[in-house]
C-alpha cells in the first residue's frame, strides 16, 4: 500500500483494521467509516526508520521534532 486512502480502502473493504493516534483528523475523510476509541490499552512503541544518509532535510527536522516530544519506554 502506498497511500493513505489505499489504506482506508482495505479498511472499507474489510480485509484491514487501522489503529489511529488520538486526534487525527484524517478518518473523518470517509463517511463509510467510523472511528472506535480503545480505552486502557498500554501505550504502544514508536518506531522511527530513515535511510542512512536520506538528503531530505525534513527526515533530519522529523527525527529532532520526534526525540523532543516522545519519551523513552520505563526502565
């Protein structure tokens, strides 16, 4: 899958489920689909991959946006 509607797609066709971070306003681009929240799940893993030397300055500002805001797992 490449985009994102692709996504919503599988989604649509029920062969998929999507979890979403709180806040994203992207479902709401469908009025076939509806969003369910998950209440008392733990947290899950971030997880941020780049190819090494990528020139995209955005992948260098995203990394540096990413360390500031997200906190380390509990020792």
């Amino acid at each position: 899958m490449e985009s994102y509607e692709d996504k919503l797609e599988l989604v649509a066709s029920g062969r998929a489920i999507a979890v979403l971070p709180v806040g994203d306003l992207r479902s709401s681009l469908r009025p076939d689909l509806v969003t369910v929240p998950i209440e008392g799940a733990p947290p899950s893993r971030v997880v941020v991959v780049s190819r090494k030397g990528d020139p995209n300055p955005m992948i260098r500002s995203f990394r540096l946006a990413a360390k500031a805001v997200l906190t380390a797992p509990a020792a």
